[in-house]
C-alpha cells in the first residue's frame, strides 16, 4: 500500500488505499497513528487528496497557519 503523508494546517495525516477504500489515519506528535474521524470516499483519485482535504477542511484557514500539502516520508 502507498501512503501519502499530508500537512493539513499542522496536522499530520498518512493516507493510503487499501482496495477499494481509502485508509486515513491521524499522525500525533509521538509518531502514533490513530484513526482521522474523517472518510474519503472510495471515488477520491490520488491526485485529488489535496483539493478534498482543502474542501474538507478550508474554514480551518482562517484560525490555522499554512495550508495543505503533501509531506516526503
């Protein structure tokens, strides 16, 4: 499975998918991986994780700083 590491206005989330459906899972301060709370849907293409995070969490603009991006693992 490929993961995708995202920084979501300071929030580390490791995304992959396993069959069908996406894996998401939060990335704490410890390096600890616990589910996100959050589904993408199976229709999501890998290119598209930026603008759907951005959707999904864009009024979280206006209290955090940066934005979304993809992190190297």
């Amino acid at each position: 499975m490929t993961v995708h590491r995202f920084n979501v206005f300071g929030q580390l989330f490791d995304i992959g998918r396993r069959g069908e459906q996406w894996l998401v899972l939060a990335v704490g301060n410890d390096g600890k991986r616990a589910p996100a709370g959050f589904v993408i849907p199976e229709f999501v293409a890998d290119v598209e994780l930026e603008q759907f995070l951005f959707d999904l969490f864009h009024e979280q603009a206006a209290y955090k700083k940066g934005g979304i991006f993809r992190v190297k693992c």
